[in-house]
C-alpha cells in the first residue's frame, strides 16, 4: 500500500467511497469540499493507494491550535488489513510535523460502532461539548465583506523615447513562455498577484485560461533572475490596434531591487513591436503602491477611471487569508 496526497484522478474513486460510507450528507458535497481544501494549506486529503486502487482515505487539518481528522474511510471488503492503520499512522505524522501535539476527531451519535476502532489506535473519549451552528447559503453571501476598488486605466499613444537603464543585478534574462502549462500559469498568477488580491483568473476553469495564454495573440514574458523564476508579464495583442499589458508583476522576493523597472520597460519594448495605435495598462488600488507611479514616470497617461467593489476573494480561498487588501 503507498499513502500519498489526493490528485485530481481519484475524485470519482473518492466521491464512491464516501457514498457509501454515508459521508455526503447535505451540506457536504464532495466536489466542493475537495476543491475548498486544496486551496488552502492547514489541511491535506491522503489516499491509501494500491495499484491505482483507492483502498481509503483520511483529512487532517488544523486550526492553528487542535489537529482534527475527518473522512477516515476504507472500503468495507478491504478492512481488517492495515489499511486504516497506515492512514491514521500518515495523518498523524502530517500532523506532528507542523508542531501539532493534540488530536481529535468527530463521531456522529448514529455511527458509534466506529470507537472501538479508534479506541485501539490511540484515541480516547474526552469530555468535552461540542456545539455546532450550520450557515447558510444566504448569511454566507450576506457576511462576505466588500472590498472597494478604484481602477485607473493608462494609455501611451506613441513610443517612448526611453533612457537606457542600467541592468539590475544578477544574471537576468527575459524568455518568452510558449504553451505554458495550466498549472504553471496558475502558480506564477497566485505567486505575484496574491498579496495583490489578483483573483479574476482564480474563478477561471482550465479551459478559460487555456483560450487566453494559449492564444497565438497573447504573449507570455517569464523574467528570470540567476535561473529563477522572477516575475512576468502578459502581453495582448487580440483588440485591432491596441495592445494591452494585462498583468505585470514579480514574485515577493524580487521586489525592491530594480526587476520590476526593468520588466516594465522590456514588455513597453515588445508592445510597440507591431506598431499599434496605443498601448494600454490598468492598475487599482489593491495593487502595489508604486505600480500606478510607475507606469506614469514610463510615458503611460491616465484616460478614466471606475470605482466598484468585489466580494473578498478570501473567503473562497482564491486569495490566502492572512494577505490584507490595500484600499482607496
């Protein structure tokens, strides 16, 4: 048997199981629930695979204070041999390693035939109460806070006459990405634009994001810094005369250092290339305070302005909880 982290391939294998335990009871809902967990990193999914099989499965997660273990399934025919043991033994271990002393878990008052079992891997019944309050679709919608945003659109009408800048440190290096990959994408998109509250291609399915990066009009930039990835920047050319730089940005660790001037100055350079009419930018309030500067100090003029609010990426887990958004 090999215990490892649940991939997107298990789902129907998983969402089985749980049937027929009797897990997916409203409102749990296991597409839901899976994609909620691996958007955030106090909780993990193991499966217990044999062979390309699922044989069980096991949630640990924590608060910061308790670990709790959840979903703990094995296929009634398959139980009785170690299964169980091994998974508990795994979560357990993904528990200690992030510094977690006490565990607990839930039994369901109609499910008690389960304790002895865990009673003889360790557990013990603790007095305690516990209370619950289920909330609902609509006090959910209600509570979600409303994040107000000023966007400020730029245009530059013809090519700037730039000075040469000096190069900033390191061996640096500008590559255009062809065919990114999806989950590539996805990381460099979360890894610049989360403390920036960049959460528009997080509500994006695969396939939407494939019809924009993949699209021969649209160019990837990745910058690179000593071999590392160090930011990008996305270029679209797919509007008759215009071309727009939809996202600029760099990884937190190379901010500071001159990249950023640097980065912006090359994807002005390759915008011009086709000779457009204009070339466009918009940046908002929840961006990085010197990014609307920039942009003005490299020949960008602001045209118009649009005040609105979005719901908080956080609380869906598109942006992590602890980044706090900048406001107007």
């Amino acid at each position: 048997m090999s215990i490892r982290r649940y991939r997107a391939e298990d789902f129907d294998a998983v969402a089985s199981l749980w049937e027929d335990v009797g897990f997916n009871m409203p409102p749990n809902e296991p597409r839901r629930d899976i994609e909620f967990l691996l958007r955030h990193d106090n909780a993990v999914l193991l499966v217990d695979d044999v062979d390309g099989t699922v044989m069980g499965t096991i949630l640990a997660g924590h608060d910061g204070h308790r670990g709790w273990l959840y979903r703990f399934a094995v296929w009634p025919e398959h139980r009785g041999k170690g299964h169980g043991r091994a998974l508990f033994a795994a979560a357990e271990q993904w528990l200690a390693a992030r510094g977690l002393v006490k565990i607990e878990l839930l039994i369901r008052g109609d499910n008690m035939r389960v304790k002895p079992y865990y009673e003889r891997v360790g557990y013990e019944q603790t007095p305690r109460i516990v209370m619950a309050r289920l909330v609902s679709d609509a006090e959910r919608r209600a509570a979600i806070l409303k994040i107000p945003v000023v966007i400020t659109y730029l245009e530059m009408t013809q090519k700037p006459a730039h000075e040469t800048l000096p190069m900033p440190p390191g061996k640096v290096a500008l590559l255009r990405a062809e065919h990114m990959p999806i989950a590539m994408f996805r990381y460099l998109y979360g890894a610049v634009g989360g403390p920036w509250f960049w959460w528009e291609r997080c509500l994006m399915s695969d396939e939407e994001i494939a019809t924009i990066i993949h699209d021969p009009q649209v160019e990837l930039y990745l910058l690179h810094v000593d071999g590392c990835p160090a930011g990008y920047a996305e270029i679209d050319r797919r509007k008759d005369g215009i071309v727009n730089i939809n996202h600029l940005g760099l990884l937190p660790d190379f901010i500071g250092r001159g990249y950023g001037q640097f980065l912006l100055r090359q994807s002005i350079e390759t915008a011009w290339m086709t000779d457009p009419e204009r070339v466009t930018v918009d940046t908002c309030t929840l961006d990085h305070p010197g990014a609307l500067p920039a942009y003005q100090r490299a020949g960008f003029t602001p045209y118009a302005q649009k005040r609105m609010e979005i719901d908080d990426p956080r609380v869906d887990g598109h942006i992590p909880a602890a980044f706090e958004p900048n406001l107007p």
